[in-house]
C-alpha cells in the first residue's frame, strides 16, 4: 500500500484502508496473531522508507507507475499536491 499509494497518490486512503483491510481479514481468519500484523506493518514502513531512498528503486518506480497510471486511464504525471 505503500508503494501504491506514492504511484497513485489520488486514491491513498482508499489503498491504505484496503491494506488494513487485508491485515485484519488475516486476523479474523486466525491466520495471524494481531501482533503479527502490527509488526508486518512496522516492517512494510521500514522497507519502503529504505528502498524508496534507493535511485535504482525510484527509477524502476517511475517507470512501473507510468504504466500503471496508463493501464489505470489516469494521467502519466500524478496531480501535483499543492
């Protein structure tokens, strides 16, 4: 969720509120412990922030979210935040 959310910026609460979905359905089914989650969750915020600083990693995301802003119809270039 939060790759995606930094390729498509627009629909960030909705992604993220799916992730927790997942992780909670993990929970309900008793697949995981809530602690599980939660430090599944600790470990997904850590991994981005490292490889979100990589400049191979931005590349290759650039070029991932050109195609799937395409593949999603919205515009190659994310509304600008300000």
């Amino acid at each position: 969720a939060i790759v995606l959310a930094q390729m498509v910026p627009e629909d960030r609460a909705a992604l993220f509120a799916r992730g927790r979905a997942i992780g909670d359905s993990r929970v309900i089914m008793g697949m995981h412990f809530p602690t599980d989650v939660a430090a599944g969750r600790v470990i997904a915020a850590a991994a981005a922030a490292f490889m979100l600083q990589n400049p191979k990693f931005q590349s290759d995301m650039r070029v991932a979210q050109a195609g799937l802003r395409q593949a999603l119809g919205l515009p190659v270039a994310p509304p600008d935040p300000r």
